[in-house]
C-alpha cells in the first residue's frame, strides 16, 4: 500500500525516530501503524544489544518540582556521547521524562509506568534505536518535605533538590541557594549524625597516618585524629559547611537569617562523571 507522508508524521510524533526510519518501518509493516511502532522498538533492542558493553557517562540531568513544592525528583538520562547529550531533542525527552517522574517515588515503577503508549523502559530502548547510542536512566532521586525547591547547574551536568521544614515567602529562593551549594559544594551528609560509621572510622585512620608520618607520639594519635574530625565535619555536612555566597556564614546561619527556626530536612544530588 502507499505510504504517505501523514502516516510517516504520525509515527514519527508517536515515536520520535527520524523520517527515514518511520518510512521503512510503515514498508515492511504494510502500513499498520502498530506494527511499525514494534518494528522500531524491535530495532531499539538490536542497537541496545550490541552496545550493552558501552559506557554511557555523558547525559542530562534534570530536577522537577511538584507544583505546590511538596517533592522533586531528579533523572539523569545517560548516553555515550556529549555530542547527543547537548542535542535540544535530547534534552527536551529528558525533560518530559522528568515531568512523568514526578508521579513516581522509585526508579521500578517509573521504568514499568506509561509514557507516550509505552513502558518508560521500552521509550529508552526505542531511543536507543534511534540515536545509534546506549540510552538509559542513570539516576532517580526522590524528596518530599514541607517545601522542596530544586537548582540545574548550567550545562545539565548537575541537579540538586533542598527540602525545608516549612514554606514560607522566601522558600524558593533560600531553597534555590542551598541547592547551589550543595551542587557546588557536595555534602556527603546533611549533618554530623549522618556520617556513616565506616567513613568516620576510614576519616579516622587516614588522620593517624599522616600524624605518624609527621611524628606524633603513638599514643597521642586518637585524640588528635578525633580533633581533626571536627573539621572534615564543617567541610562535609551540609548544616555546618561554609556558605558559598558568604564565607562568614554556615548554611545553617544563612537559613536562619532569612527564617528564624528553619531547617533543612534533606537533600538529593545528581551529576554526571
């Protein structure tokens, strides 16, 4: 039968492969839509299973709000290449992606759910068979708390989501900057007590070794290792870390200059690389 170019259209908005593609697929199906549709996913899973042994290290990541700031989430959708990952297609899908992540709390059931007419799951592999390149979800976050904001660091490489324990009129904002530090800054706990035993015991050691290469006596070295440990925490817990935008402020005196009690509940953070 003849193929004309409405049905090419068609499946190319229902799909987003490219022209050609959705010609080929509308051929060998006869025109049945449905089929041309599983032709491309089929081809998807070819491309996938030859490139399952890539790495796919370059991406966007991308972080969403809820619309009365109650909980985010973030996505990286990965890739091989930073030539793909700049495409404006590319980041658009990673965007619609993040929008329908919004009403999932975990990666399984956001993979299993519906976007488009099909699993989450199979629009990556579908992707992947259009673009020649591995195509895969590297990260989901989630949070939810009395008010979330969120910040993407220019590039798309970075995202991060601050919740606070109450939203007031300048929630937004103070919660944009503490998302800029912990973008830039990296927290690997919010505060003192979530510090993993493993890495204080690791922090620890790593202290008596350089005490003993500058000559301290043995016993003195848990003492001055346990001393030192109150500086790994103010450059590593979020609360007690520098502010970025005033270095004579922690985050917590920052916070609490714009509303007295605040806190910071929690926080996620995403990059790439």
């Amino acid at each position: 039968m003849k193929i004309t170019a409405s049905d090419v259209n068609k499946l190319r908005q229902s799909t987003g492969a490219g022209m050609m593609d959705c010609k080929k697929a509308l051929e060998e199906s006869n025109g049945d839509f449905e089929k041309a549709v599983e032709i491309l996913r089929k081809k998807g899973q070819k491309v996938a299973a030859n490139r399952a042994d890539r790495e796919s290290s370059e991406g966007v990541v991308i972080a969403k709000v809820s619309p009365d700031n109650s909980y985010g989430v973030i996505i990286s959708l990965n890739c091989e290449t930073d030539f793909v990952a700049k495409n404006q297609d590319y980041i658009d899908l990673a965007n619609e992606l993040a929008d329908h992540a919004l009403n999932h709390k975990d990666l399984e059931s956001f993979l299993e759910s519906n976007f488009n007419n099909m699993k989450v799951s199979e629009k990556l592999l579908e992707q992947t068979g259009i673009i020649g390149e591995k195509i895969e979800l590297g990260a989901f976050k989630y949070l939810s708390a009395a008010f979330v904001g969120s910040y993407i660091h220019a590039g798309n490489k970075i995202a991060s989501l601050t919740g606070l324990s109450e939203n007031f009129d300048k929630a937004t904002e103070v919660s944009k900057n503490v998302s800029m530090q912990i973008a830039a800054m990296n927290p690997i706990a919010l505060n003192e007590d979530g510090v993993s035993k493993e890495v204080i015991e690791k922090e620890i050691e790593i202290a008596k070794d350089q005490l003993r290469q500058e000559g301290k006596p043995e016993e003195m070295l848990e003492n001055i290792a346990k001393g030192k440990m109150k500086k790994f925490f103010k450059e590593n817990t979020l609360i007690n870390q520098q502010y970025i935008k005033d270095s004579k402020q922690t985050v917590t005196d920052y916070i609490n200059s714009e509303q007295q009690g605040l806190d910071i509940t929690g926080f996620a953070r995403v990059s790439l690389g």
